[in-house]
C-alpha cells in the first residue's frame, strides 16, 4: 500500500511517499479501514519537526495522521456492529499507538469508530473526529448546565468553532475571543465577538462561568472566571493550579464512539458545521505541512490517497 511517511526529523521537505509497504492485518477487536481522508494537526508538525517534548512509543519511521474516513475493508475477530463496506469516522491515538492514517489504509480498534455522517463527503467528515470530540470533551469536562457563560479563546479555529456549535447546542452563553476577520463566524455559532488583541483581559472584562483557552492566552484568564468556576487548558503542561475554588481541566483528547456518534447527529442535523481550508494529495503532503505551518487556518487540512 502506499501512505506518507519520514526517517528522519526535519522540515515538511522529509516526508515521502511509500508505495510497497504491506496491506495491514486486523487484530482482536480491530477492523481495517481503506482512507477516503485524513487531516493534518499542528502536532504532526511537532512530531515531524523533532520538537514533540515527551518520548513516543515506537521509533522512526513514522506514518502520520490521526484522523480518518473511510470504509471498513476487513474486520478482526471479536468485532461488534462493523462489518465491511461500513462508512466510518474515527481517529488513531497517534500519541500512544503511532499508527498513521495518511495511507491507504489504517488498523483501528472498532471502538474508535462510528458511522460516518450520511450525506456528508469524506473530505468533510474527516474534519469532525479529533477536534469534534477535543470541543466535546473540553465541555464534559466543565459540566456546565445550560445558561451558562462561556468564554472561548481561539474560537475560529477547528476546535475553538466545534466549541462554541457545541455550546450553542447545550443552550450557554458563549463569547469567541478570534481575529478581526472572523466576526461572521463566530456569531453564526451564536456567540458574542470579541477581536484578538495582545492583551484580552480589559477588551473581554467580564465574569464568565468558565474559559476553553484554545489560543494559550495562559492563567491570566483566570481572571475572568467567577469563583468557582472552571478552566480548560489547551493541553496538560498548560494547566493552571486551581484558585477561588476555580476547578481547572486540560485537554487530552481520547477516542470515544459513542461520544463521536452523537457529534454525527449534530452534524447531520445542521448544529455543527464541518470546514476544509484545503485538500492535498498524498505527493503534496510537505505542501499540507507549510499550509497549517502559515496559519490562520478556518477549516481542515486534509489528505488524500
């Protein structure tokens, strides 16, 4: 099969295309998935730049790639309801497994799948997995009943707009702290607009119910949360000691089907939007690279075989 990979750290110019590794084999409880999609995320960068702070599980080469859609091509044993020729969305817990979507195709467990929006193009679909469930996770964990306020930090981007259609769906009152540019958006999710500025404290000064700090403005955003509130951070290195009975959280985003199928019905009833900045083919994945690396993205970057 062919898929993406690396040797050696570097720049996006390491990645290359192999076209003989052998077809993988599903396991106990595993099903192979043959890849419509894929999506590029800024750890990927991380990780192929050599700047990933903690040991991985397995060494170089590398196949990147977290999410997937697709349709199941074979199942191991012990498999529940998936059976081949099944449309599937789901995404590799890269971190912990190094196993690589960007091929043509991919070995999952069957729990860290679901079945794919109907309706909605790959392309599309492979979107939702890794920073649908981040969004959804970051609020289950907060466990905010519904009228409360919500302040979102990085709110344009793939999760900061997962957060806040999320939010609206649960009923709170959200604020998007984003760039100048992105006041459509943000309002079309039904949340207030405040533009990005280098310091949000005074621009954004109000008591909210909890933050999702997306955009790593850092603790100072403590500030705005009423005593006892709650506080995500971007990720665990990031997150603050609790203060005034604030509970404070950090995103580490885990597969979850059944969770990831009920973002499917938000997304095939219109609650949850679903963007791609662009589509890149497996030859041209250091160009997907230098896209995400230019920033300002509003939507996937997605690979295809």
């Amino acid at each position: 099969m062919r898929a993406v990979s690396y040797t050696q750290f570097g720049g996006p110019e390491v990645l290359h295309v192999l076209a003989d590794l052998p077809v993988p084999q599903p396991g106990p409880g595993q099903v192979r998935v043959r890849v419509a999609a894929s999506v590029v995320h800024p750890v990927d960068l991380m990780i192929r730049a050599g700047r990933f702070p903690a040991p991985l599980p397995a060494g170089l080469p590398y196949v990147p790639g977290w999410d997937v859609a697709g349709t199941v091509d074979a199942v191991g044993p012990s498999v529940g309801d998936l059976t081949v020729n099944d449309d599937v969305i789901g995404f590799s817990p890269w971190l912990r497994t190094t196993v690589g979507a960007h091929a043509e195709y991919v070995i999952l467990d069957a729990a860290w799948l679901t079945a794919a929006p109907v309706g909605v193009p790959a392309i599309e679909a492979a979107t939702l997995p890794t920073n649908g469930l981040a969004a959804a996770q970051a609020l289950d964990l907060l466990a905010l009943s519904a009228g409360s306020s919500l302040l979102v930090t990085g709110a344009a981007g793939q999760v900061g707009g997962f957060t806040l259609a999320l939010a609206r769906a649960a009923g709170l009152h959200a604020t998007g702290i984003a760039g100048a540019g992105d006041r459509e958006f943000v309002e079309s999710q039904g949340a207030a607009f405040v533009p990005r500025s280098e310091n949000p404290i005074p621009v954004a000064a109000a008591s909210f119910d909890a933050v999702v700090d997306l955009a790593v403005i850092g603790p100072a955003l403590m500030e705005l949360v009423r005593d006892g509130g709650g506080y995500v951070a971007a990720s665990p290195p990031l997150r603050p000691e609790p203060a005034r009975g604030i509970r404070t959280f950090a995103l580490n985003v885990l597969p979850d089907s059944t969770r990831l199928g009920e973002l499917v019905k938000l997304v095939e009833g219109g609650d949850i939007p679903l963007r791609v900045d662009g589509v890149y083919s497996f030859t041209d994945a250091a160009a997907a690279h230098n896209r995400l690396a230019k920033g300002g993205v509003r939507g996937g970057v997605v690979i295809v075989p």
